[in-house]
C-alpha cells in the first residue's frame, strides 16, 4: 500500500516577491531531503529543519524583504502543520 502524501504551503512576501517565490519553490525539495535523512517518524523535526535551512539560505540575500509561510503537510489521514 502507498502513502499518500499532500504538501501545502502559503507564503507572504514582504518587501517584494523574490522570498516568498524562492520559499514555494524550494521547501518541497528541501523538505523531501531532510525525510530521507530522518524518516517519517521525524515528520515534525524534518518540517522544522527545512524552515530553518531556507531561513539561513535566504539571509546572504535577503537584506530587506522577507516571507511569512505556513505549511501543511498530510501523510494518509495524518497532517502536520
């Protein structure tokens, strides 16, 4: 049986767009990568560690705008927000 996976993520730019487009394109992947490394009993802490790896990604760059973003992330009849 397959898990059913579902990622949804909402993101608000300030300042312009360039970090909230960078955030929507990114946390997928980011997330998808830390998964791999922990597991999917670590769902909660791989979801932390992608938000603070596209924070850190972002600060060399990002001196004057931003992004607020809320993900969910569904797994079967779970999610994780």
């Amino acid at each position: 049986m397959s898990c059913q996976r579902l990622l949804l993520t909402c993101t608000d730019g300030h300042g312009g767009r360039e970090v909230a487009d960078y955030c929507a394109k990114s946390l997928a992947a980011c997330l998808k990568h830390k998964l791999s490394a922990l597991g999917d009993d670590q769902i909660g802490e791989a979801m932390t560690q992608a938000y603070v790896e596209i924070d850190r990604s972002i600060q060399g760059w990002a001196k004057y705008v931003g992004c607020t973003a809320l993900s969910a992330y569904f797994v079967d009849h779970f999610f994780y927000i």
